[in-house]
C-alpha cells in the first residue's frame, strides 16, 4: 500500500475500481514497474558517471521489462488452486 499512498491520497477507490473491471494484476503490474523505474532513475542520477543515457544503461543492465515471461494457465490454475488450499486451512481466531 505504500507505493499507493505515495502516488495517490486515497487510492481505495482506485483499488475497489481495479477489481470491480478485473484489470488488478496489470494495475500492480504498471505499478511495481513505475517504481522500478524510479529506483532505477534515482540511482542513475546519483551514482553513474557514465557517458549513456538513461535507457542504455538500463539495458545494458539487462533490465527489459517487456520480455518478462507470462504465466501459463496451468501454471496459474496451480497458484490459485494452492492459495485455495491454503485458504480452506485457515481457521480465524
């Protein structure tokens, strides 16, 4: 939540509205993204001497963000399915 509260004052109708339309995990997604890119930014800024640009030091980093690989939906069918097993162990106190 911090990286909300950092970017918008109240982002529970943001959040509530990601869920209702399914688009959540792009939202996060876009979001961990952003912030990567502003670690990466803060660091260039204060620690490279180099004679590149931002974006060829980042991808001389290795750093792509697009070629990030999907899951699978066997693979997420095996997420969903363990997280339900840990769900239905769970006895609140």
């Amino acid at each position: 939540m911090d990286l909300l509260f950092k970017r918008y004052a109240s982002p529970f109708l943001l959040v509530d509205q990601m869920i209702l339309t399914g688009n959540f995990a792009v939202f996060v997604a876009k979001l961990v993204e952003l912030d990567t890119d502003e670690k990466l930014w803060q660091f260039f800024l204060h620690k490279v001497d180099e004679e590149k640009s931002f974006n060829d030091w980042k991808a001389s980093l290795g750093v792509d963000q697009q070629a990030e690989t999907q899951m699978s939906n066997d693979e997420i069918k095996a997420t969903v399915q363990s997280s339900f097993s840990i769900l239905n162990g769970y006895e609140p106190t």
